[in-house]
C-alpha cells in the first residue's frame, strides 16, 4: 500500500512509498530514519499525533519533523498563551565561556 511521507528535515520533501500492511508508525520511523531517533521529531498522521503502534493504513499522509535542530542549543522555546491565540519565543541564553 501507499503513504504519502512528508520528511521535514533539512530541505524537506514529499514522496509515495510502499509500505506493507500492518506497518506501524514506529516500524515505518525506523525504516525511513534508521539512524535517527524518533523522540527527536514531532510525527503526525494526517496532521494528528498518533502512538507509536498506530497502524497506517492507504493513503495516510505522514509527517516527520525535527524538534531538536543542530546549532540551536542554547534557546529554550518559552509560551505566552492570549486569549485568542499562543505565542511562542525563545530566550536565548549566553554560551558558557
């Protein structure tokens, strides 16, 4: 069967892969990112988060992406919640010398 992946990392892009029946998200992580690991990215299916055993099914649209970029060590994302909507900004902290 088919899913449509969505890699977020770096350039991004998107492609069809062929995935077997019965294929869970983790065994499909695994599969597409061998060498990185799964609670350094953000993975949605059809735009919702899912569990590691969801099973994908035809046409499901998967998203992979970095929550720990290379580089950016140092900020930690702080959250202002509005009433209307959420604010995210980043302190950034100096580099101990």
């Amino acid at each position: 069967m088919r899913v449509l992946f969505l890699n977020n990392e770096g350039g991004g892009f998107a492609d069809y892969v062929e995935v077997e029946p019965g294929t869970t998200v983790q065994k499909f992580f695994a599969r597409q990112l061998p060498d990185r690991e799964a609670h350094d990215f953000l993975i949605r299916v059809n735009r919702q988060h899912v569990a590691a055993d969801h099973v994908l099914a035809e046409g499901d649209r998967v998203s992979m992406t970095p929550t720990k970029i290379e580089g950016a060590s140092g900020a930690t994302p702080e959250v202002t919640r509005g009433t209307s909507h959420a604010t995210a900004r980043s302190t950034i902290r100096p580099a101990s010398v």
